[in-house]
C-alpha cells in the first residue's frame, strides 16, 4: 500500500486495519541521537523501536487510540526490535540527571546514546 504524508493511505486509525498496518513491512529507518539534549524524530508514523547496545531509554508515543501522548521507559534489548508507533521524543535522561544507557550506532560507525525507529 501507498505512504501519503506519513500515514497508510487507505487505512484507518481504529478496528482491523491497526494490526495490517503493524504486519507491513518496514521500509524506512532513523537514528535518534538524544545524547546531548532531548531529540524529536523527524519520521512520522513509526512502526517499531529497537538499539544497538542494551540499555535504560526514555522516549514518548502517541497513542493510536487516544491520539494521546505517553510516555515509557525501559531497557530494551540489542537488536531487539519492539512495536511502538509514532514516537514522537527521546529523552537525554531517564529520571533526573540519570543519563539513558541504550546506544545506537550512528552512520560513521560511532556509537551514540539514543534510539532506532523502523517504518
């Protein structure tokens, strides 16, 4: 199916097509480097959340349902990809001055502290 400006074109927002719209494939990736401030994603409409090197992140999403903000925190595994749609924050810290451990490896080969998303 088509992408339009970021979401499923054809598909709606409730009911049966939320989980078509998970099964589809991805086809289209961002590094989220949130190692020296707070960093808003620019993709829109992601599908999944994964890292490179385990560890505590931060991160907001907005909720399919509510159209609600939300926020988790969690240690994700390496190269463990998880469904999370639409975040739209990662954080630099997790609680306090507490820095968030997950790395992800930026195009250069650096590793950095933040987040992968997946389309």
């Amino acid at each position: 199916m088509p992408v339009t400006a970021g979401r499923f074109a054809g598909l709606s927002d409730v009911g049966p097509d939320m989980a078509a719209k998970l099964m589809m494939p991805t086809h289209d990736h961002e590094v989220v480097d949130s190692s020296a401030s707070n960093a808003t994603p620019v993709m829109e409409n992601s599908r999944l959340v994964y890292v490179d090197v385990t560890g505590i992140i931060k991160f907001d999403y907005v909720n399919d349902l509510t159209g609600a903000t939300q926020t988790e925190i969690m240690t994700l595994n390496a190269g463990a990809p998880l469904p999370f749609r639409n975040v739209s924050r990662v954080y630099r810290y997790y609680t306090g001055t507490s820095a968030c451990t997950a790395q992800v490896f930026k195009a250069d080969g650096t590793l950095t502290v933040g987040l992968k998303l997946r389309r």
